[in-house]
C-alpha cells in the first residue's frame, strides 16, 4: 500500500503538465481553445488528493492476485498471471481514479475555473453518475495498457535478472518500466482520446452516453488517423517517463520497507 502509494504521487505530480498538454490535444475545441500552456497546473488538486488511494489501489490487487495465481501455475503461465492481476487491479483502481480524472480533466480544459468548483458543478449538473462518466471507457483503455506493459515489465525484469545473474536492481525496473510504459501507451492511444472525449463531453451529447466503439467512430470520421492518435507524443513521453518513475520508485520503496 505504501510502496504504490508513495510511487503514485511521486509519478502523477511530477508528469502533470505534460498530461495537461495530452489532454487539450485531445480535447473537442482544440489545443488553444483548452488553455495552450496557460495554466498548465489546472487539476493538480484532484491529482494530489486521487494518486495515494488509487495507485495503493492497484499495486495491493495486483500483488495479492498475482501470489494467488501464482501457488501451482508452471512458468509458461506466468505472463497469463500477470496479466489478470494487472487487470483486476485496475479495475479496482479506476473506482478511485475515475473521479479523479473526471475533475481534473476538466479543469485542464477549464484552467479559469478552480477544481471545487467544478466538482460541485458536476454533483449538482449530473450527480454521483458524473463523476463517474468514462468508467468503461477508463476500464477499456487501461485493461488493453496493463496486458501489455505489466507482462512486459516482468518478462524484460526476468531477463535482464537472467542475462547478469542476480535480481534486478530498482533503477534497472525503472528502465524496463519505460520502455513497457511507452510501448504500451502508443497502441493504446485511441483509446485513451476516446475516453477523454467521453469525460469532456457535455450532458446529453452523443459521447455522453459513454460508448466508446461511438466516440472512435466519430473521431475517425472527423478526423481520421491523425485524431485517434492526436496527443501520441506527449502522452508516449509522459508515461515513458511515468514508468520508469512509478516501477522504480514502487520497487525502491517496497526494498526499503521490506
């Protein structure tokens, strides 16, 4: 709890203004019309307040599933393990992330409003329900990203553990975390533009209503290819960077304590 936890604050802050960049990229009105790089802190709030619980969230299913599936099952399984533990956990995660996101997504579209107010303008304007658009899309996006950046992450730590004799080392997980990270995050990106639109949609739009195959379909119609990969740098850079810190410092924190 405290490893992931420690890590996911470390990894969110540090990488915000380049999410925030990711996000008007992705946005409906466009990049300028979201805030350029005026306040590129809009949202940090929701961030702070989200990273702790839901990457804590993550990484005690991913572990506990993982030990379970682990007792009896052959070598050949061990990337199957892993991926429904990492899927499992961010199904749980996304019950805290979701919410978070919503928030801050939100405010980084709207850098003028503050993130109180648009949390209690979102309870009062949709409910609870609101908060809580783009949850399947959120599932949708990360269940594809954690089959393939959490058995990569391991298989690459396995063999760098083999080729040189001895466990990996935490900057050494660092290094497997970005390369799986960013591979992951670039054939999982139009997934993540179909869930921004969703969460940015206003009530009673077609995207609203949270249908993903919908929101691809649009995209792609309006925009084409350029728009269903619309933010795939800033958002590869991000979370390239975002696991070698999240991995390394998850590792480095759990060898402390441990």
């Amino acid at each position: 709890l405290k490893a992931g936890g420690v890590a996911g604050v470390c990894v969110d802050l540090i990488l915000f203004p380049l999410d925030t960049v990711k996000t008007r990229l992705q946005s409906p009105q466009g990049f300028r019309k979201a805030g350029g790089f005026h306040g590129i802190y809009a949202g940090v709030p929701s961030t702070a307040i989200g990273s702790f619980p839901n990457a804590a969230a993550f990484f005690i299913t991913y572990e506990n599933v993982k030990s379970m599936l682990h007792h009896g099952s052959t070598s050949y399984l061990t990337p199957a393990t892993h991926m429904v533990a990492a899927c499992l956990g961010e199904v749980v995660a996304c019950l805290i992330r979701v919410p978070s996101e919503v928030v801050k997504q939100r405010a980084q579209v709207s850098p003028s409003s503050s993130t109180l107010r648009i949390l209690s303008h979102t309870l009062y304007h949709e409910g609870i329900q609101g908060l809580y658009r783009g949850y399947k899309s959120t599932v949708l996006r990360e269940i594809p990203f954690s089959l393939v950046q959490f058995p990569l992450w391991e298989s690459l730590k396995d063999l760098w553990s083999w080729k040189q004799g001895h466990v990996v080392d935490s900057w050494q997980s660092a290094v497997c975390g970005a390369f799986a990270g960013g591979f992951a995050a670039a054939v999982t990106t139009p997934l993540d533009v179909a869930k921004t639109r969703i969460m940015l949609a206003k009530a009673g739009s077609s995207n609203a209503s949270g249908n993903v195959l919908a929101a691809l379909g649009g995209i792609w119609r309006t925009q084409g290819l350029s728009g269903l990969f619309a933010g795939v740098v800033p958002r590869m850079a991000a979370i390239s960077l975002g696991g070698f810190i999240f991995l390394g410092t998850y590792e480095k924190t759990r060898q402390l304590l441990l």
